[in-house]
C-alpha cells in the first residue's frame, strides 16, 4: 500500500491508497479515510482492511473501502467473495441459450 497524493479538496494530503494483491493485481482506496488518516496515512507497505461491493472481471475489488489497518498479517492476500454473495451474478451470454 502507497498513499496517493491528490489535488483539490485533498490537495496536499492523501486521496487514496494504491494497493497491491497477493497476484500482483493493483487497485486504490480512497473512500474510507478520515480527514486525520488523510494527513497521517498508513505507512507503505502496511497490510490494510477493505470493505468492496464485488469483484470486477478481472478479479479487482469494486468500489473498495479502507476500515483500518491490519496489525497481525505480514502478506497480502486476493480479494474473495464469502459464498453467500456469489452466484448472482453471469457474464453475458452465459443464460442466453
């Protein structure tokens, strides 16, 4: 995790936080951080908790939100869905017959 710097109402502090999976795949949280958290990110590096709607296709949080900081992991992981929330959705043409 890297913080991000921003222009506009988050000029000179941090936007978000650009985050990187166990697979390599790159995403950024911005919602999430308080005005303080903004001023005084994680440092880089550091493993955080994330709240997100779904995976994308390619297997990216949609729409990530930052909860906190982890204190006992040292890796990162993937991103899963629990299974109660998988299923709904298909790709297109997968119910087309």
């Amino acid at each position: 995790m890297t913080p991000i710097k921003e222009s506009g109402r988050n000029a000179g502090v941090t936007g978000a936080l650009k985050c990187k999976m166990e697979s390599g795949k790159l995403y950024n949280v911005g919602t999430g951080l308080s005005d303080k958290q903004r001023k005084n990110p994680p440092k880089a590096g550091t493993i955080i908790v994330y709240r997100f709607q779904e995976l994308t296709r390619d297997g990216v949080p949609r729409f990530p939100s930052f909860v906190g900081e982890v204190a006992d992991k040292t890796e990162p992981k993937d991103a899963e869905l629990p299974e109660h929330r998988k299923g709904g959705a298909t790709k297109r043409g997968e119910d087309e017959e």
